[in-house]
C-alpha cells in the first residue's frame, strides 16, 4: 500500500532524513510523531511523491519511484488523500467548487460529481455550507472542507501533515473524531503531529522521528 523503503532525502548534502523504512497496511492509523524540524512533512511529501527520494525507495500502490513517470502522477495522486495545516483552497470560490475541482480533470460527468460531493460534505457534516465561500468559513470548517476535497477520489490512504495545527481545541477534537470515523470505514491515514495529546484520540501506532530518524 505504502511503503519506503532505506528513503534518505538529502539537501544541499544535509540529511533531511536518515535511512527511513516504514510499511502502511490497508485500513491503518498511523502517527508520525516529532518535534518541529524532525521531518514529518518532507517524509509526507515523500510519500506521495511531490519530492523524490535521494536514496531508496516509495512504493505506492503499484508506483514505486524509481519507475514512476511524469505521466502516471496524477494516478497515483487520485489514490492518495492531502490535507495540510494550512488548507490550500481557493478562498474566493464556494464550498462545492472547492471539493469538486480535482474531479473535473478526471472526465467524471457532472451528475456522478455532483452526488459524490454532497455525499462527502455529508460525510464532514457541511451539507449545509456547500454554497458558502471559503473565506466566511472558521478554520474547523475549513480544515472539514480540505477533508472531504482529499476524499472525493475515495482514496485508499489519507495523509494529513498537522491537520489540527491551526484549530481551537474544540475544532482539533472535532478533526480528530472525523478522522477516527474515516479510518474505522477502512481509510488508512498517516498523520504527522508534534502535539502529544492528538496521538491518544484513535487508536493507532505511533512512529517517533526525531532529527530525521525514526526511533521506533
Ligand atoms: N525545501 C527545503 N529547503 C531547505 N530545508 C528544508 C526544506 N524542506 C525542509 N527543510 C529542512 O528539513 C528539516 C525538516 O523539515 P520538515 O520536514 O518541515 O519538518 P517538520 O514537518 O517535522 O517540522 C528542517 O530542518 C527544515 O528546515
Ligand atoms: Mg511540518
């Protein structure tokens, strides 16, 4: 499903990160756990190959990177789920544009994209903000947006580089008890955090990096 394989990504000839080797199963909650510089998001993006190793190896699904061509990426993006701290959506756009427009690129009629982005808004339970602009959203309902944009494709994997980063303890409980629901339907999601409470919401294995290595 996921995995790396000895990944060492190097800058400048610092290492990033040392020697990594993980192995996601299907349906998996996994942490990745550290401090701030640790890591965590250079090894997310690793995982779905927004940057490439410098030694080693991403298996996703059937892509492995050193294979992998320019044409295949957006495949291998449609199975893998992103949301991000910082949302990255189009604030001057509506809820629904901003959950459908990935889909268009994929030639699905309007009518199948229509169903499946009320269906996921019903899912983050924001039926009922689907016309609303971004930028009149709280940063809770926008994080639940950039959730039901990474599920439209029904992928396989969610990774969600510190999806509570920006949120009010009540909206991070409710990001994290959203999340725990779309693992439990079978979703495996990696999840890099530095906040020690957020690892014991759903069950899971937690995997500690600290300045580029992975302790466990
Ligand atoms: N594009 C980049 N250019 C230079 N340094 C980078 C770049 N991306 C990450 N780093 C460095 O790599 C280390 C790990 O960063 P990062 O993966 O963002 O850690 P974390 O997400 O755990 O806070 C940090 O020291 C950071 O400064
Ligand atoms: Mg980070």
């Amino acid at each position: 499903m996921i995995e790396l394989c000895n990944v060492w990504y190097i800058l400048e000839k610092h290492p990033i990160l040392e020697d990594i080797t993980i192995h996601i199963k299907p349906g998996e909650m996994v942490y990745l756990f550290g401090p701030s510089g640790a890591g965590k998001s250079t090894l997310l993006r690793l995982a779905h190959m927004e940057i490439m190793p410098t030694r080693g190896m991403v298996r996703v699904a059937d892509f492995n990177s050193s294979r992998i061509t320019k044409d295949e990426i957006p495949f291998l993006r449609r199975k893998v789920g992103v949301v991000f701290q910082d949302f990255k959506l189009l604030p001057d756009r509506d809820v629904f544009d901003n959950v459908s427009f990935a889909l268009w690129a994929t030639g699905v009629p309007y009518r199948k994209i229509k169903k499946r982005v009320l269906q996921v808004l019903a899912e983050v339970g924001l039926s009922h903000k689907r016309y609303a602009m971004i930028k009149t959203l709280s940063g809770g309902e926008q994080q639940r947006v950039c959730m039901a944009r990474a599920l439209a494709n029904e992928p396989f994997i969610l990774l969600a580089d510190e999806p509570t980063g920006n949120l009010d303890d009540e909206s991070s409980r409710d990001i994290l008890t959203l999340l725990g629901r779309i693992n439990r339907r079978g979703t495996a999601i990696l999840m890099a955090t530095h906040k020690e409470d957020a690892i014991h919401q759903i069950p899971g294995r937690i995997l500690r990096l600290k300045e580029g290595k992975l302790m466990s």
